[in-house]
C-alpha cells in the first residue's frame, strides 16, 4: 500500500490494501478480523477519506494521520513485547537463581550464585532446575502475549504447509547458516557447560548411557524448541505483520538475539530466528520453523560430541562435519531452487509514509525496550567476564 499517492487513492483502508496473496485464505480471513476490531489497541486498523477532517473544539478542523496511528500501534505492541522479555530476563537470571538458592538453604544438593552461570551439585538436581528455568521462562511471557493480544488460534499460529519441498528447503538452509554461524562461536555456553559437567562426573555421553544427560538433550531439543517458536513466531510475529514481514523477521529475530544475553551467541540467535521466520512464511506452517529449531540444536549437539571423540577414527572430524553439513545445506537449496524456480512465496511488503527504518527506531525507543536492550547488554557483559 503507497499511501503517499494521495492524486489516485483518496481512501486509506490499511487492512484492505494489506498485501495477503503470500498465504492462506483461511489465515487471511481470521488475520483480517482480529485486525478489524476497532476494541483491539494492537490492530492497525487505520480507516480515513483523505477529503474528510474532524472538528475538535479549540483546535478547529484536523485531518486524521495515518503515520501517527501506525507509530501509536507499534509503541502499544512494543510495550507488550518489551514487558514479555523483561519476564524472560527477571525469570533466568533472578527468580531462578533465588529458587536454586532457596532449595540450596534447606539442603538440596545444588549451587549457583547470581553473577555466575555455572551450576554445581547433583545431577538430577542440576538437570531438574534447568528444565524447570528454561520452562517458566518460555512458558510465562509466552501466555502473558496469547492473552494481552488475544489472537484467533489461525492467526497465532500458522499452520497450512503449502509444500513438502518448502520444508526440506528449510532444513537445508538451517544446515548451511548453521555451519556459518557455528564459525565465531563452534558451542554455545551452556551447552558446553553441560557438557562439562557430566563428563567431570565420569558419565559417558558420548554412548548417551547417562540418564539425566539424555532427558536433558532430549528436554532442549524437542520442548525448548517448540516452546521458542511459539514464543517468537507466535502472537507477537502475528501482531508485527501488521507493518510487513520483513518488519516482523527483524523484530523477533533481534529480540531472540538479545534473549540469549551471550555476545557469543548472538550472531548464531538472529540467524537462525530469521531462518525460521522467513521458513514458517514460505511454508506457511509453524512447524517449519520448529524443524529448523530442531535440526539447528542437532547439529550443535553433534559438535559437542564429535570433538569429545575426535581422537577415535571412526567419527568425522569437527572441521570436516561443518564443512559437510554446510556444502549438503547449500547443495540442497540450489537444488530445490533449480526444480521450483521462483515459486517460492515471497515476503509481504508494507508500504507508508513511515520508512522501515523509522519503524525500527520507533521500536527501539518504546517503553520499556531501552531498558530490556541495556539489560541483555548487563547481563552479556557480566556473562563474558565472569
């Protein structure tokens, strides 16, 4: 929609000129409706006869701005999203360090303290309390979005895969990025640290014979996974798209990054979290992007385990499997390229008298995204010195 050409379109409707050929028509109608609602404060919903202006006493006449509605809606979206990480935040590093803390004073066998990100004790102690943290943490902003922008369950989550080939694409692309993300930064810090920790208590994972080692694996890549992708390509995305879906990919894929409050792990973050969202938009189903969650904590896994056993000859190298899954991830798109052309779906695009850049800013300076943004800094910084 150019809502700068005011000499042929003198009526702006921004829900009707939103561009919705790039998915379903079931998804379209009840995207449509939930952003209709002229009750809902999160739905762009900006209606105006450029010919007509509104009295308000003492002012005189006043023509409605479309620019000034659409700034109010994603400072409103941005406050829920802000207030959604800043319980992710309080939940890892306070609330679940003063849990550990409490269960540490009345004799349980597990130690941590709040500037540190190492874990001491038992193991099934260990394994319990991360899973619980890594649950709430997820679980709680994840229903404080699902209630605050009360979706329909077609629009939160996308759920008609166009096809079986825009899946495979994914899985191919998730290999390729995470070959190239995985460079800087070859294990991400508590995966490593966990590593650590069995292996200092004599259990061998490498033949995953150890218990708590398994469920916990098990625990990340699955649950964790789908928990991520319902958080980040759920409600929020939903609510984002509004402003074009290259809005939406920036947006959650920056705040998945800064979430994992580890400079180490940022770059791998955002890149994975823009696979997955342009992966769920081409596929037009969520479980798309959970395979790429999956298949990225796969791969990382796989390097944890490949260099405990670099010595043995019977396993591939680490160099040598990042190089293969990066040439069999890339191999694999040109060759889905090749068969469909450009049959891919593309992206919708979101035109205004706001530039996308004017939007990002917007977004950076809502309440109380400047205080999430020095937070995830504070606690990245603290993470690399301690």
């Amino acid at each position: 929609m150019d809502l700068t050409d005011t000499s042929e379109k003198m009526i702006i409707n921004v829900v009707d000129q939103f561009d919705y050929s790039t998915q379903n028509d079931v998804y379209n109608e009840s995207f449509k409706t939930w952003r209709k609602n002229k009750q809902n404060p999160y739905a762009f919903n900006f209606k105006q006869n450029r010919k007509e202006s509104v009295f308000v006493d003492g002012k005189g006449f006043e023509s409605k701005s479309a620019a000034t509605a659409e700034r109010d809606c994603i400072s409103k979206i941005m406050y829920i999203a802000g207030i959604a990480m800043l319980m992710w935040i309080v939940i890892d590093n306070i609330i679940g360090k003063i849990i550990v803390g409490i269960f540490d004073f009345i004799g349980f066998d597990i130690h941590t303290s709040l500037f540190s990100t190492s874990w001491y004790g038992g193991s099934s102690e260990i394994i319990t309390s991360l899973m619980a943290i890594s649950f709430v943490k997820l679980l709680v902003p994840l229903i404080y979005l699902h209630k605050k922008l009360k979706m329909p369950r077609q629009v939160e989550h996308m759920s008609t895969l166009n096809h079986t080939s825009d899946l495979l694409g994914a899985i191919c692309m998730t290999m390729a990025i995470s070959a190239v993300a995985s460079l800087p930064n070859i294990y991400t810090n508590r995966t490593w640290q966990l590593f650590n920790y069995f292996r200092s208590i004599n259990a061998d994972i490498s033949v995953w014979n150890q218990e708590q080692f398994v469920v916990y694996t098990i625990f990340d890549i699955i649950i964790i996974s789908i928990m991520t992708e319902l958080l980040f390509r759920g409600a929020i995305f939903g609510a984002l798209r509004q402003f074009g879906d290259r809005y939406a990919i920036i947006i959650t894929s920056a705040m998945a990054g800064l979430l994992v409050q580890d400079f180490r792990e940022f770059p791998a973050a955002v890149l994975i979290s823009a696979v997955a969202s342009v992966s769920m938009l081409r596929s037009g189903s969520i479980f798309t992007s959970i395979f790429v969650q999956v298949v990225f904590k796969m791969y990382r896994l796989a390097l944890v385990l490949l260099e405990e056993n670099s010595s043995d000859p019977a396993f591939l190298r680490r160099n040598s499997f990042i190089l293969i899954a990066f040439v069999s991830g890339a191999a694999g798109v040109v060759m889905l390229y090749l068969i469909r052309g450009t049959k891919y779906t593309r992206l919708a695009v979101y035109k205004s008298e706001i530039t996308c850049k004017e939007r990002l800013n917007i977004a950076c300076k809502s309440f109380p995204a400047p205080a999430v943004i020095c937070l995830c800094l504070l606690s990245a910084i603290i993470k690399l010195i301690f």
